[in-house]
C-alpha cells in the first residue's frame, strides 16, 4: 500500500500536471471600471499554468512599447523585489522572498506543500537574501556602476520610506527604522523595531510602506494569511488590511479592510488619496475574480473574504457574512483576472512623452491559476481629474518566451530621479529602465511628498 508521502507527490504531481478549464473570456473584458464577470466555477483540480521560470538569455530583454527605450540598469541580482528611489537619485532594492513560517503556525499540509512546489517552478523558491542594496548611476549612462550592501540581516524586506533622516523598512514581522544621511553607501547602526507586523504563517509575507505626506504616518499593506479565511479569521486578524502606524509611539490602528493582498501603494497627485493594488483570490475560474487598484476610504471595507468586487458572494467562505457583505465597497479599476498586479507608482515625476505623464504604472507579476496566462508585463493607467479614464497601455512585454515560460516576472514599478521607469525582475534578477529619447530634456517635475518625505 502507498505510503502518504508517496500519495501526496502523487497528488500534487496530478495537480502541477492538470490543465483544468480555460479562461473564456479575454482579459481586456474583466479590466476597466465595469470588468464583465463570469459565473464561479470549481473543480475537483484547480487551475495550474504554471510558466517555469527559466531566466533572460545573454542579450534578451522585455519588449518595450513604441517609442520607448529598455535598458538593464543593474543585473546579478538576488530576487530583486521592491525598489526606492532616494532623494539624491540612488535606487535601494529589496532582494527578499517569503521567510519561513513560523513554528507556532502549523502546516499547511498537501495544499502547502503543492503551492511550494508551484513557487519554486515559478521562480520564488530561492532563499530570501534578506538585504537592501545601493544602486549608484554616478555618470548619468542608465546604468547602475556602484553597488553596495546598504542593508544586511533583515527579515524579508519590502517596503521602504524616507522621513526626514529616518528610514524605516517594513519586514515580514515589523516595521523598524535606521538613521539615513545623504550619500551614504552602507548602514551599520542596528535597527530601532517601530511596530509589530502580522506574522506567523505568512501565507502573503510581503510588507509595502509608503509615508503620509506630512511623514507623521506610515501606511502598510498587510496581505492575508490564506486564499478565503482557509484557516479562519482569527489568523486574518490586522490582515487582509492596509494599517496605519503613528512612528512616534508604535501604535497602529485599522486604515482600511478586506483588502485580500494590498501590495502596491502610491499617493494620487490630483487629489492626494491613496491608491493601492490588490492580488485577488483565486480557484473559482479564469475570468474571475479581477485584481485591480483603488483609491482608499479610511475606515472602508472591500469584500475579502465575503465577498469579491464589490457585494459578488464568495459562496466558498464559513460562515456566511451578509452584513459583511453590504458594506462591501467595489472598486475603482480592475486590472484582470489572476494578472498579479503587484507594483503601483504614479507617473509623477516621469519623463517617457506627453501619453504616459498622468496615471499609474502597475508591475503584473503574472497568473498560476489561469489558462492562458495573464499578466507578465508592465502597464500604464491613464486619468484625467484623479480617476482612470481609459484601458491600460503596454509598456513592457515579452517576460514570457514562445514556449510560455517566464524570462522574467515584473514586480516594483519606481520613477527614477531622472524620470525613468524602473522595474524589478524577480525571475530575471534584473533591475530594468524605461526611457524615451524623445522626452525633453529639462529636468521632470519633483516626485514624492513635501518635507523630505519619500515613498
């Protein structure tokens, strides 16, 4: 008789293996202020087109949109996740994945050791390097020629904001802080632990932080510790969320919830709201349900795990939450089905034409659970008065080869001090630069925050 571990790579084997139903609508259907939605469906095999991680070949790179220029701003990177542009034009990059969960969380058995065996054909099972490195473009070339260890021994590092002479990097576990100054290449001054983060299983580790405008606050964007409250809500406590931290006492509280993976934040110039873009669930279809962005309400709840864009029940979650579900806010902009859409940034700042100087651009990390795949590039928002106002626009493609397998995977968007697109590759191990020669040549307007803040 079979022995369990011999049934369970069996089972999993079956499921890598499955192709199970294709998506029937297109992307561009389930992407705008009014996505179509599908009905739910399930199966007994879920979904799984997984693009295998296979890296760039020496000369190959992403497929940039007409009239714009691709170039490798640094190269040999370590899971390059999030990026930070410094005042002084340095770009710091979390080099990070998914620490390991804590002991205290207990397994998550076949389903746990399944979706390991997905991440590391899809790029994400190395080691985290648990660092923040330095990238130096000194000469002005694109090119990052000085590359420095900036910050070591960290626990899963993402986000980052600069407030004043503080810098403060979001773990998978805490926010803590370091004295910044200006030029500097490396920080050796431990770090000062600013507030607790959900932890634990960490089913989402990553951590994004931007600052309040004034830098008296800090926001984080705190994923959930499942795919629906799989393990119940008293693991989703703080989770699913976007918190607000007062830096000077420690203390958090509830900004916004029902949130499933909030990762991408960015304050909107227009009108100062925050916007941030959300990884939505998955298993119920390849149409459905769409990631998107949205500007945030303080205080507002947006469906997970009740329900999905808008007051759409998952019929999946125990026990049901009507009244959830009635308070349920939809959405501003969808961005597709199972497209991963992870970084945000707003075009402020940015020199790449006229077309592409008001809206946001969002790192699509790319689909397991859909087929055909969705996701696997970088695209650009337009609005007009704050709000989106037209269909996203390609600005880089070809992260997946005429094979379907993944060259690269976008992540972090970030608008360079001299109004460059960067883009974190975390398959490729590349930081990537976007440009348009065309562009004026005069300096772009200041991006970021008044008083020395940055986001």
């Amino acid at each position: 008789m079979a022995g369990p571990r011999i049934l369970a790579t069996a089972s999993a084997a079956l499921l890598l293996a499955a192709c199970g139903k294709s998506a029937e609508l297109s992307v561009e259907d389930v992407t705008g202020p009014n996505p179509r939605l599908a009905a739910p469906s399930s199966s007994t095999l879920p979904t799984v087109s997984v693009a295998d991680a296979v890296g760039w070949a020496d000369g190959e790179m992403p497929v940039a949109a007409a009239g714009l220029q691709v170039n490798a701003f640094a190269g040999g990177l370590d899971h390059p996740r999030w990026l930070f542009v410094l005042p002084n034009g340095d770009v710091l990059v979390a080099e990070t994945n998914k620490p390991a969960p804590a002991p205290e969380a207990g397994s998550d058995g076949i389903a746990g050791w399944l979706e390991r065996r997905v991440m590391r054909r899809a790029g994400a099972g190395v080691p985290s390097a648990n660092r923040i490195t330095l990238l130096r473009d000194a000469n002005g070339d694109g090119i990052a020629e000085t590359r420095s260890p900036f910050l070591e021994g960290l626990n899963s590092p993402f986000g980052m904001a600069l407030v004043g002479g503080t810098l403060y990097v979001a773990n998978a576990d805490a926010v803590v802080a370091f004295p910044y100054q200006e030029g500097a290449t490396r920080i050796g001054a431990p770090a000062r632990r600013i507030a607790a983060l959900p932890a634990g299983r960490n089913h989402h580790w990553t951590k994004s932080l931007v600052a309040s405008r004034d830098g008296s606050r800090l926001y984080i964007g705190v994923g959930s510790n499942s795919n629906v409250a799989d393990h119940g809500m008293a693991e989703e406590t703080n989770r699913a969320a976007i918190l607000e931290l007062d830096p000077a006492t420690g203390a958090t509280r509830l900004f916004a919830s029902g949130l499933r993976n909030p990762v991408g934040m960015d304050w909107n110039p227009d009108d100062g709201r925050l916007w941030v873009a959300v990884n939505e669930r998955d298993q119920i279809g390849g149409d459905l349900p769409p990631d998107y962005m949205t500007s945030v309400q303080p205080g507002g709840f947006y469906g997970w795990p009740y329900s999905y864009w808008g007051r759409n029940v998952d019929a999946r979650v125990e026990p049901q939450r009507p009244d959830m579900v009635a308070r349920a806010i939809t959405p501003d902009y969808a961005l597709g089905p199972h497209t991963a859409s992870l970084g945000l940034t707003f075009s402020d700042g940015a020199r790449l034409g006229a077309v592409l100087a008001n809206g946001a651009f969002i790192g699509q990390h790319g689909s397991w659970n859909r087929s055909p795949r969705s996701g696997y590039r970088v695209v650009f928002v337009p609005f007009s008065g704050g709000r989106p106002s037209g269909m996203p626009i390609d600005i880089l493609t070809g992260f997946l080869d005429g094979n379907g397998d993944a060259r690269g995977r976008p992540v972090g968007v970030a608008i360079a001090r001299d109004g460059a697109l960067l883009v974190a590759d975390d398959v490729g191990n590349v930081i990537w630069r976007v440009t348009n020669p065309q562009a004026r040549a005069n300096p772009p307007a200041s991006h970021g925050a008044p008083g020395g803040v940055r986001q």
